[in-house]
C-alpha cells in the first residue's frame, strides 16, 4: 500500500517547484564536495549512476514513509543529504539510523546553498544522467517520488513491467 495521494482523475501527480526558478529538467550542478569516504571530489562521483534523491540540510528519509523507504530500497535509489561542510560530521552521526542508507555530503564550496538558495525547493530527485526529474519541498518527498517512479515507469510492488 502507498502512503501517495492520487489526483481527482486517478493519476500521479507530477511535482516541481514553485517559483519561475523551476530546475526540472535542466542538468544538476557539479560542485567539488566531501564526504565521509572521499575529499574534493565531483559530485558525479557521489551519486553514481544511478537515481538520486537529495535534500538541503535534512534527512532524506524523514518524509518517507514505509511503503516509499520500500520503492527506494527495491529501484536502489541513491539517498543525499548536501548540507555545509561544517555541519557534515554531526549529521553523519545523527542519520547513521536511518531507516534507509544515507550519504550525507558536505558543500565546502557553498555552490550546493547558492542552487537552493534561489529555487523554491528543498528536495530534488535527479535521474541517473544526472538531469532533474523532480523538484518539491522536502514535505512532499512521497509525492515527488510517486511522481518520478510513474513518468519513469518503474514498477511498483505488486504489479508487472
């Protein structure tokens, strides 16, 4: 069972930010970040290639509820929290429980704030060739979820490709 609400007509809603600053579909940044395994590296080198989903300054798993922590657990989402780098080794510490693996990653370079600084959104979800599939707030991380898993079509629990 989902813990996303459908729209009137049945569908999954599509989410992006509010403002005129919307990144969806543009190319995500590649500021120098660290980590707890790696010092100055390209954020590529962070995310993989694979889907991620990031938040500024929180744990990504909070909003999640179980059935979500599920879909990111089965389509091997990359979990990411860009906070300063000044604030990476408390948070490492703190979201070392969460229910699902998370990277937290430091922005030494202060690019990562400046990004969020300017769009109305604290949530991105970006696709494996590291362009915006989504963007919310950090409240509606089910949603914006639901939302990228049915425009990508990946398959649901319970149901066939």
């Amino acid at each position: 069972m989902s813990c996303t609400t459908r729209s009137a007509s049945g569908s999954w809603p599509f989410t992006d930010s509010a403002g005129e600053h919307s990144p969806v579909g543009l190319q995500f940044i590649q500021p120098r970040v660290n980590t707890c395994d790696a010092t100055d590296v390209l954020l590529d080198e962070v995310t993989g290639d694979w889907w991620t989903l990031a938040t500024w300054g929180t744990d990504p798993t909070a909003f999640l509820c179980a059935a979500d922590l599920a879909l990111v657990r089965r389509h091997r989402f990359r979990l990411l929290s860009f906070m300063p780098e000044t604030q990476r080794a408390r948070a490492e510490k703190r979201y070392a429980g969460s229910p699902a693996p998370v990277t937290v990653v430091g922005d030494s370079t202060g690019a990562l704030k400046d990004w969020f600084d300017v769009r109305a959104c604290g949530l991105v979800v970006l696709r494996p060739d590291r362009f915006v599939a989504a963007a919310s707030l950090t409240q509606q991380a089910s949603r914006t979820l639901a939302a990228v898993v049915t425009a990508g079509s990946l398959v649901r629990e319970g149901t066939r490709a």
